[in-house]
C-alpha cells in the first residue's frame, strides 16, 4: 500500500481562495476552544508536533506549542541556538535525526528563503512554514486575515495598507498573496530603497510615501525594520524613519474613521508606530496573537488530524 501523501503549508502563493477560505471556517472552532474554561480538544491524541525555531520568535513559537498542546498533541521544542546547529550540524541532518523519531509535523523558522519547502525532501511528516528569509510566512497571513474578518465581517472590497519595511518582510509577501486572492485592494508603502520591484506585479499599489496608501483605508498594517536582514545603509536613521514613515495620529487621520490597526510583533514602539495607537481603540494588535493560536491549531488539524472537528 503507498503511504498518504503529506501535504505541507509552505507558502500562500499558488493556493485556491477556497481552501484558505476553508481554513479560516476552521479557525473560528478553534478560538472558542481557546475561550473555554478548559481548552483542551482530544483531536491530535498521539500526534508529535515538532517546532524547529532556528530564528527568534515569541508569538509564533509559543503560539504554535500552545496550538498543540491544545489539540492533545505532543509537542517538542527545538531551538536553532542551543541545538547542534550550533556545532556545524546541517539542516539536512538535523531533518533527518528528527525524522528518526517519527513526527508528524515538523513546524520551521529558518532565516533562508526555502528551508522548509528544503526539509521536505528530508521527512515524510508535514511540514509547517513559520516563517523562512525573506519569503513567506503563511501562517500569519491567515491569522491576519482571519483577524480582519472577525472585525470587519468580509475581505472582499476592503483597503489594506501595508508599511514599512516591505523588502525584507515574509509577512507583507504573505498578505499579499492572500489579501489579494481574497479579494481585498492592497497597497503597499515604505522609502523607497525598502520596495522590492516585483510588487506590482501582485497587482499591489506601490508607494512611497504613507500618506497615499493611508488615504481611506480599511486597514493599516505596520512592519517592522528587519535590521537583522537589513546589514547596510538603506536607512538614514531610525529617527528619520520614525518621522516621516512612523504611524501617528495625524497620518492616522487620512484612513477611514473604523480602521484597524494591525501589527505582527515586535512593535519597535515610537518607531513604525506611536505607543497611543499601538495601545489605542483602534488596534487590533493582541487580537492577532489570540487569532494566531486558533488559526495554528487549524493548520495542525487539517495536515494531520484524523478525526472530525470538535
Ligand atoms: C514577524 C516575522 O518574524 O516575520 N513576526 C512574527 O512572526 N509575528 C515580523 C517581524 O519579525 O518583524
């Protein structure tokens, strides 16, 4: 008999409306588990989840054990820092060794564009991208999205913002693909040596100033300066940037009067946003994290569940 073929979650690009859609549906079981006095669902009894960080991270590290551990899965932290990864172990052999002890998903952080679509070569679990270089970061976009459609009811026909440091950021690729595919306009913003070309191409407005993408937006979603991935001098200062680039409530002002506030974490406070909109009425910022943990408990199940929703 062949062995089910495992599907992975790698990227959002190239996926059907439908099944993100799907997902989403999914994810709303889920986050009133996560609201009950006890938030434990039997679901992935019996199931080895393995998260693989070998870059840092808060939310999407806890957010993904937390999703296992409330669907009854066994969950394995490993870390890039104190692994031997630090003693020249490649990510071949790392995939291979935990392959070894028979995981059903392997959930990967990796600072390279392509490691976890890389480790499937390697296992025969799913595999789960948390987020990979300059690439994707799947699992965000979801919960963005389903973050915005709590709030708004729909996707389709809303203004999304997206600013800051678009070059560098997995999740701006991410939402674009998906905000797009769920038929919402996207518009980008950020100076223009953090503007990577190929973004109209994605049918995304580009510009490069805020002020035009705020202009009557559903949602402004802020980015962080990835200065890890940054290494240069495409930015004269982060003050400089804070000034002309930073959300504040004049600029704020140029949005729609029930626009969300969206940020994935870490906030650099002061930065690419002001702390009274960071902590104001109209940020969303800890719904996403509440969002994220029943969205990661959706993926889980539909890669390897083998019973029906709870
Ligand atoms: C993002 C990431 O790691 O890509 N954070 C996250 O997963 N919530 C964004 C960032 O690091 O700025």
């Amino acid at each position: 008999m062949s062995e089910p073929e495992r599907r992975h979650l790698l990227q959002i690009e190239g996926q059907k409306a439908e099944d993100l859609t799907q997902l989403l549906d999914v994810a709303e079981t889920f986050l009133q588990v996560s609201r009950r006095a006890v938030k434990k669902v039997p679901t992935l009894r019996g199931k080895t989840v393995i998260n693989m960080f070998f870059e840092a991270s808060t939310r999407t590290r806890t957010s993904f054990e937390l999703a296992g551990k409330r669907l009854s899965a066994d969950v394995i932290n490993f870390s890039g820092s104190t692994s031997s990864t630090k003693k020249g172990e490649t990510l071949r052999d790392t995939i291979a060794t935990m392959e070894a002890m028979h995981p059903d998903v392997l959930v990967i952080r990796h600072g390279a564009s392509g490691a976890p679509h890389h480790a499937t070569n390697y296992t025969s679990a799913a595999v789960v991208n948390a987020g990979d270089g300059m690439h994707e970061h799947p699992t965000q976009a979801l919960l963005d999205a389903f973050t915005i459609r709590q709030r708004k009811k729909k996707l389709a026909g809303l203004r999304v913002a997206i600013c800051g440091d678009i070059a560098h950021s997995r999740v701006a690729r991410s939402n674009a693909h998906l905000l797009r595919l769920l038929g919402a306009e996207v518009v980008m913003a950020g100076p223009g040596t953090l503007l990577p070309v190929e973004l109209e191409a994605l049918g995304v407005t580009v510009y490069d100033r805020v002020e035009p993408a705020l202009e009557g937006a559903d949602v402004a979603m802020m980015l962080r300066i990835q200065q890890e991935r940054i290494g240069g001098a495409l930015l004269p200062s982060t003050r400089e940037y804070a000034r002309q680039f930073g959300l504040n409530q004049e600029r704020l002002a140029l949005a729609k009067d029930d626009c969300l506030v969206m940020h994935p974490g870490p906030i650099n406070r002061g930065v690419e946003i002001n702390p009274d909109i960071a902590d104001g009425k109209r940020s969303v910022i800890l719904d996403q994290v509440e969002a994220g943990v029943a969205v990661r408990m959706a993926v889980l199940w539909q890669l390897c569940a083998e019973e029906p929703l709870p």
